[in-house]
C-alpha cells in the first residue's frame, strides 16, 4: 500500500494467506508435473494409469492459481486524491440460479462523486459485509480513492468503481468486484483491494 496509512493487519494477514496458498499449490503442481516427467525415463518406466492420475493432480492444483491470474495483475493507475461521494443506493449482485457457481449474494454501494469537474456515477468496489452495510445509507458520504482514467479498467460506464480510502478501514468487507475482476474472501475490517498493485505505484 502506498497511501500515507499502513495497511490494516487483518487485511495484510488475508493477502498473506492467500500468497501462501497460491505459493503452494504452484509447488505442488511442480513437484507432480517433474515426477510425470521423470517417469519417462525410470526403470520401470511409469504406466499410463499413473501418468493420467498426476496429470489430473498437477491440473487441479495449478488451474486455480491460473484462474484467478486476473485479480492479481496489477491494476490502472489510481489516483489517491481523496473525494467525497454520496450514497444513492444499493445495488444486489448475485449468480445465475442456473449455474454452479457457490459465489454468495451481495450488494454494491452506489455512490456519485465528482470525476473531472461533473458528479459521475459510480460503485464502491469494496464489498461491504452485512455487519457494516447499514452504515452506508442513502445521502452519507464517504471518502474514496478514484482510478485516473475511470474508464481503464472498464470500458462500460456501468462498471466503473471507486474505492473507499484508509480513513474507513473499519468497515468490515468481505472482498471486491471491480466489474471483470472480483475477489470474494473472509469478511474483516481494512481494504484487500488497497494492497493491490497499482500502475503508478513506486517500484
């Protein structure tokens, strides 16, 4: 995090965990993927049942790393002015009921905010948990951060997000969805998206 506050713990201790995990299932994918191959070469050499059943392990431990390659790139430049928006709604979010999808529920805060010099549309990425989404009742205002071109990391208008700043690290949030790229995680206070990557970030 590049912002004048540090990071909140609980929300270091979740971005933590989440590299560990990935960091070992990347390993494990390796450690399989050299034993397919040295069964090649070994005397016996290693049958075809055995080389299915760790390919099959090899990908089911390295495609969820891959899958979610798209959250961890890093993200268009932010601009950490802080601004004032207003709450104008809530707006709910939830899967197809067709689909296999387990992803929960959940309500977007819509806000407007001054974006070069006009009141924009707009929705607060961070997922607010049930625990703090009272606190976000039409006509309070918050403080958040606004990407330096809105429409970067969206071209649709309706996507476009905002990010609530430092100064709220209270709120207990359960994740983020900035339109294409969405992380659904252990609810907790301090924001998971302000540790991200950011193009205008010091290296």
């Amino acid at each position: 995090m590049t912002g004048d506050a540090p990071a909140h713990p609980a929300a270091r201790r979740r971005r933590d965990a989440d590299l560990r995990l990935v960091r070992g299932m990347w390993i494990i994918a390796a450690v399989l993927l050299a034993w397919l191959a040295i069964g090649f070469f070994r005397e016996p050499p290693a049958s075809w049942q055995e080389r299915s059943a760790v390919g099959v392990l090899a990908a089911c431990f390295a495609l969820p790393p891959l899958l979610t390659r798209g959250y961890r790139k890093r993200l268009p430049a932010l601009d950490r002015t802080p601004r004032t928006a207003t709450v104008t709604g809530h707006e709910a979010h939830e899967t197809d009921p067709d689909s296999d999808s387990d992803m929960p529920r959940y309500d977007l805060v819509a806000v407007t905010v001054d974006l070069g010099g006009a009141a924009a549309a707009t929705m607060i990425a961070d997922i607010v948990a049930e625990e703090s989404i009272d606190r976000f009742a039409v006509g309070s205002t918050w403080s958040v951060y606004a990407f330096a071109d809105p429409a970067a990391l969206n071209d649709d208008p309706d996507r476009t997000r905002v990010i609530l700043t430092e100064a709220h690290d209270d709120v207990v949030r359960a994740g983020y969805d900035l339109g294409y790229y969405t992380l659904h995680c252990e609810a907790g206070p301090g924001s998971d998206l302000l540790l991200r990557r950011f193009a205008n970030d010091p290296r």
